[in-house]
C-alpha cells in the first residue's frame, strides 16, 4: 500500500474522482483534491487559497507518492509547483499517462 496524493488541474475533476476510486481499490490510500464548492472560484479569499496550497502541500509532505492527472499531457503551473516540491521531498511521481 502506498500513500498517493492527487495533483492536477481541477479542470480533470472528473478523472481525478474516477483515478482516486481506482487507486483506493488496488490499496493505495489516497489524498484527494479539495474541489471548490463556490461557484464563483474567484469567491475564495487570497488567503484562503493560500490555505488550501498550503493544505496541499502538506498532503504532499504526508504521501510515498504523488500522482499526476495529466490528461492529453496536459501539466498547468500549479501543477508543476507541486511536482517540483514532491520531487525536492524525493517523492515517487507517478503519471496518469503511464497508467492507462
């Protein structure tokens, strides 16, 4: 069993649901994506989207792993922050491309 944490953008909700499920079910223990429940993602405070990056990151710290939604190779900036920052912890990155 490994500890995976989600990264990608919330534009993949859906596969980043779907990938999870699929993990969970081979074992692993997985840290989801906190998915915005305002409507408007501009409604979110600065500070609370500097919560949630910081939540992220420490979802990052926890994990043997992290696993990279990257539909049709698709990797946004904030994405590529947290590959960078798992692979300074020596994190596994694992690539959804690779997966399927």
């Amino acid at each position: 069993m490994k500890i995976i944490t989600i990264c990608g953008s919330l534009k993949f909700k859906e596969e980043m649901i779907k990938i999870s499920e699929e993990m969970e079910l081979k074992g692993n223990c997985v840290l989801p994506v906190i998915y915005p429940t305002k409507a408007d993602k501009d409604a979110y405070t600065e500070e609370e989207h500097q919560m949630l990056d910081k939540m992220h990151k420490e979802k990052i710290k926890l994990c043997d792993a992290i696993l990279v939604v990257d539909v049709n190779g698709y990797i946004g900036s904030s994405t590529k922050s947290e590959i960078e920052f798992a692979t300074k912890l020596g994190k596994e990155i694992i690539y959804y491309h690779d997966l399927i």
